[in-house]
DNA sequence: TTGAAAGCGATACCAC
DNA sequence: GTGGTATCGCTTTCAA
C-alpha cells in the first residue's frame, strides 16, 4: 500500500512554485545564509502556504543526525513503571523539548549480543543516553565503538570503566552522610543497612560510605548490621527481617533504595512493628512511591529528573563542540523528612 | 563533524565483497524469494562477518515506513511521572518487542496547531497511538487526514467523534457496577460520587453509569452526592470535603479514579475520619499507588497494559490488511478489594 | 546569491 | 535467479 502519495509537499514542490532550485529552497529552511532576504521571505510564504513540512526521515540519512534523543535501557518488561526511571526520563523528555528532539526508546538485551553501538547505526541516532548500565558485563569496547563514531552519549548514572565519558551520577557520600547525620541526631547510634545491587555503581559505593561514616561517627559496627539487598522491594521485604531478628535490633534502618525500605517497611508492619515509635526508617531515591506509603517515607532526594535533562545536556553539549572533555556530573542529594524517621 | 565514516558497512559494501549487485543482497536481507539457497547463504555469512546492519533510516525513507510506533500524548511536563499512562506504555512497548520497532514519544502542543497527521509524515509515522485525547477540540479533521493517507492509528481510551477508528477502552458501565454491586453488598446506600474529567470520554461515562445504577439499585438520589472532579490527585483533594461536609454524609466515597480516590485519602485523613471504618472509599483505574497507600485502596482494575498492547494490535493490523474495519475494543474491568472498603 | 548535480543507503522494477 | 537503474527527500559541494 502506498503511503502520502497526494498529501506529501516535498521540497521540491515548494521550489517549483517559487521558480527555484530546490537547494535554495533547503538553505532557508535551515537558516543559513547566502539567500536574499527577499526570496527567504517569498520562499517562506509559500512553503508555509503549502503546509511544507520536511521530512526528517530524508534529512537524517543525508545527513546522519537523527534529531532524536536515542534512551537505551536493559530489556526489562517493567521497565516503564519504575518511577524511579521514569523521573529521569521526565528530564530527558523536558530536554528533548529544549534541543526539538524527538524521544526515541531502544531496550537492549546483551544476552542476544545486542550493542549500544548497533542501535545508534541502525538508526542514526546521534544523541544516546544509556540508562542503568549492567556492569557484570564488560561494555568498554561498546563505548570505544561509540566514542570513535562521534557518537554522542551519556550514561546514567555513574560509568566505574576506566574511560572517560559523560555520565551523571549522584553525591552518594553526601547523601549517605546526610542521611547518618539526620539518624546521629534524633538519637541513633545502631543503625541496620540494607546494601544495593552489588553490580551498580551506587549499590557499592553507598555501602562504603555508610561503613566508612558509620564508623567514623561512632555507631556500631556489628557485620550483621548490614545485609545485602538490590535495591528491589521485594528484596527489602526479604532482607529487613534479618535485621529485626538480631537479637540486639537496630534503632534505626537505613534502606540504600527508596523501594527497598518499602519493602522493609512490608515486613515490619507484618511483624506488628510500629514505625517509626519501635524503629525508625529511611530511604534513598526519593521516587514517587515514597510519599504515598504510610507513614511517608523521610529519604535522601535524587535530583532524577535534573539528572535526566543534564545527560542530555552534557551528550548535547559533547556533540557540538568536538573539544568538549566528557564529564562526570555529580548533583547534590537533598535530606527529604516526612514521618518515618 | 562527519559520522560514521569508516565503521559503516552498507549494502553495497556486502555485495561487492560477494560479487553480486546490492539489490541481491537487499532481497536476501528481506528474506524474499528469487535467491538461489546457496548464494543467500554466501551472502548471509559475508553480511554477517562485516558486521552489516541495515540501515532503518533509509529503509524507512524509501518504504515509507518508519519500522517504529509513534505514541503521541498532549503536552505535558509530568507526562512520563503519571503511572496511568505508564502502565500503558508498558503494554505498548512489550507489542513493540513483538513487532519488532522501536518506540517513539512526541508531545504534541495544540495550542500550536501541531497535528497527529503533521507528526506523522515529518517522521514518516506509519503506526500511531494517540493519548489522552483533548476532546475540548475537535480533531475530526485531524483524525481524518491520517485516515486518507493510510496512517494506521488507535486512540486510548474511547473516541467520541462519529468516525469509525481504531480505539481501546475500558468497559466503564460494568466497572460501575462492579463497584456499586460490591458497595450495595457491604450495606452502603448513600454514595458520593467524585467525577472525572468532563472533557474526556471516560469522565461523563462513568458519571452516567453512577447516575443509572446508582438509582437503579435505590442508592440515595440527592444532587450533592455527585461532585465533579478532573481525574487528578488535587481535585480529590479539593472536592472530598464537600461530600464530607454534607449535612447526611455519605457511608462510602466512589472516585471516579484513584488519583482522587487518594486526594480524597487525604482529605478524610486530614480530618480524622477513619477509612473504612467511619467512611468506605473505593477508586478507579488501579494504578500503582492504589497498593501503596494506607488503607490500601479498593478499587476497579483497567487493564492498562493489556489496552496499550492491543492498541498497537489494531494499529497494526489495520495496516497490513486494507480490508480491516476500524474497531472499538473494550476490555473487562475488575474489582480489586484492598483494605478501603 | 543562486542553481545543477552528486549522493546518503536502501527498495523495487525491469531486463536479461 | 540475478544485475542494473531509478528513486525516496533531503543536504552539500561546486560552478556560474
């Protein structure tokens, strides 16, 4: 079946009508110079008479920018509920807006030996933000690929490969210690903490700032203190009783995710256990879920969605200016207080 | 800066390697007849070692086809922070992986006088699936353009123009009385009714549907029992104290989503009534913050998913057969009993 | 300042 | 069966 046969006003139409060549025609729909204003203006009324619109299609082959901002996430049939994505991609969407992008979503499944590289030739994108890299799996040739290509790209968050790429990430210390510090002050001194996904850049390095802070600021350093989570919520509600089991319980549980404290949150009240009154409870991520539970969650806030627009900004950024240094973006975590602690 | 310049293997590049003309290799690459086996797999196993990809760009240029589906929503910041329209969009992306494109977002601003059907052809959109249509404007002429030109497309939720087009909806009469039948059966016979959005399909239906039932089953018939909300968290929020105020209040709250459902939450909490104990409330649309809050709330399933997944269905369907009749699919409700009542 | 011609990477048609 | 050639709509030299 053929498509657009009558509707479609091409370029050249446009320049038949003004008695032009069509590669004028092209150099004022782009703004650029060398065009009289007078035949700009003439060839303006009558594209916008016409209902002209180009094609972007033909424009990205000829080209090879795709005017799209290409988001890449682990093959993942949930993925588009996990508010905490979602949040960034709010971001990333507020900056296509920003560039006139349009928001294009690839998931990625490696086991098929699915590349990011693959997916920016397929389909010309030129701006690709990579979103929860799996890093049990070695990508670096996958970013070399892309690097050399003149891809421009960004990874959310924080790249631990040795190259140097955009990335955007969070202050997990800062977060993590504002968060110690809020618990140091309503009393606290035993503190149980449910660890990240172990293959992420966050899970790590939050639990090496909660043993090193934790240490330094004099709370108990019991190894079973720390139990081993993935930042999922069912693997808060599977760890948390581990620690409300010990038989000297912690005051307080520090969840290195926002759904895993609510997980946690799931298990203690299946347990009768009053939050905060018997123990208290925080967070990190700040996702939506997190003012909705009861009692609201107090939790460290992730700019997400600040996050999201910086990729782009930075991928962008990086795309334009050829001497641009790729860069790490690290923002600033905010202590968020509602009822659980 | 140029892009792509060594790495990229073409078609042409495959069929010099294997001595033949590319347009072999394109029919090999389709998987079309008119190939000898042997030279298919000869050329097959060169494509493969090149590491050829085709390029979809110029594919779709040439076809007309875009190998993508383009989901289209109304301007809106907080767009991809709803959990109503995720819920969709994961069930469109899961028919995208069984269709094999990829998945583009564009928001549209009609207050610009951006259009479905300009959308369409600038990115050579061959399956569509259009959101949350404002119906405050007409877009019969809108709706018609794509019509003309073969734009396969599904509208989520209902269409309420007289055009016969692809659309998902829920069945919002049985939701109704799925939720009134459950009421009725716990004793309630005095109903408040939080209403959805007049300008939308699902709003002045579901109000319908309460208005017949609610009489037909010999519920309380006084005006204030109906208040008008627009679907979101603050319009519960704001319109739940009316009916709380009421000189005969209300034994249960019906909103018409539960996006006021927990407005409504906060505003009976905010007063110190007990749910369900003093009031019973009961929701719409199961989104997920319907089994985070506290009481968990009672509340009527859509199928979002499955409405995303078979909105995609019809669009695709009516694009490979000329002969398919635009069709309404309206999916089953269910009752989901929490703790709201 | 303007126009003619080449070409992006693929598909499709028509000879052979 | 296979190969040559036109074409899709656009950008981009390069002459004029």
């Amino acid at each position: 079946m053929k498509r657009f046969d009558k509707a479609s006003v091409t370029i050249k139409d446009v320049a038949k009508r003004a008695g032009v060549a069509h590669s004028t025609v092209s150099l004022v729909m782009n703004d650029r110079e060398h065009v009289s204003p007078k035949l700009r203006e003439r060839i303006l009324k009558i594209s916008n008479e016409m209902g002209y619109m180009p094609n972007m299609v033909a424009r990205s082959l000829i080209s090879k920018r795709s005017s799209t901002v290409g988001v890449v996430f682990p093959e993942n049939p949930h993925f588009f509920t996990i508010t905490y994505f979602l949040m960034m991609i709010e971001g990333i969407q507020n900056a296509c807006k920003k560039y006139d992008r349009a928001l294009m979503f690839f998931s990625l499944d490696q086991t098929k030996g699915e590349s990011y590289y693959q997916i920016s030739r397929k389909w010309l994108i030129d701006v690709m933000v990579i979103m929860n890299v799996d890093y049990t799996r070695d990508i670096s040739k996958d970013i070399e690929d892309l690097r050399k290509n003149g891809i421009a790209f960004s990874i959310v968050t924080k790249y631990v490969g040795k190259e140097k790429v955009n990335a955007v990430c969070v202050d997990n210390f800062e977060g993590v210690r504002l968060a110690l510090e809020y618990l140091a002050e309503r009393g606290h001194k035993r503190v149980g903490y449910i660890s990240g996904h172990p293959n992420s850049s966050d899970g790590p390095e939050r639990l090496q700032a909660f043993k090193a802070l934790s240490k330094k600021m004099g709370f108990d350093q019991d190894r079973d203190l720390i139990v081993q989570g993935d930042f999922t919520f069912e693997s808060g509600e599977r760890e948390a009783p581990k620690l409300l089991g010990l038989k000297k319980r912690p005051t307080a549980i520090f969840a290195a995710s926002d759904y895993m404290a609510i997980g946690a949150m799931r298990a203690m009240k299946a347990q009768g256990i009053s939050i905060p009154k018997d123990i208290a409870l925080i967070g990190f991520d700040n996702t939506l879920e997190a003012a909705y539970v009861e009692p609201a969650l107090t939790t460290i806030r992730q700019p997400l969605q600040e996050m999201g627009e910086k990729a782009v900004d930075l991928a962008v950024r990086s795309m334009n200016d050829e001497n641009f240094e790729p860069q790490l973006a690290v923002l600033k975590p905010e202590l968020i207080i509602r009822q659980s602690c």
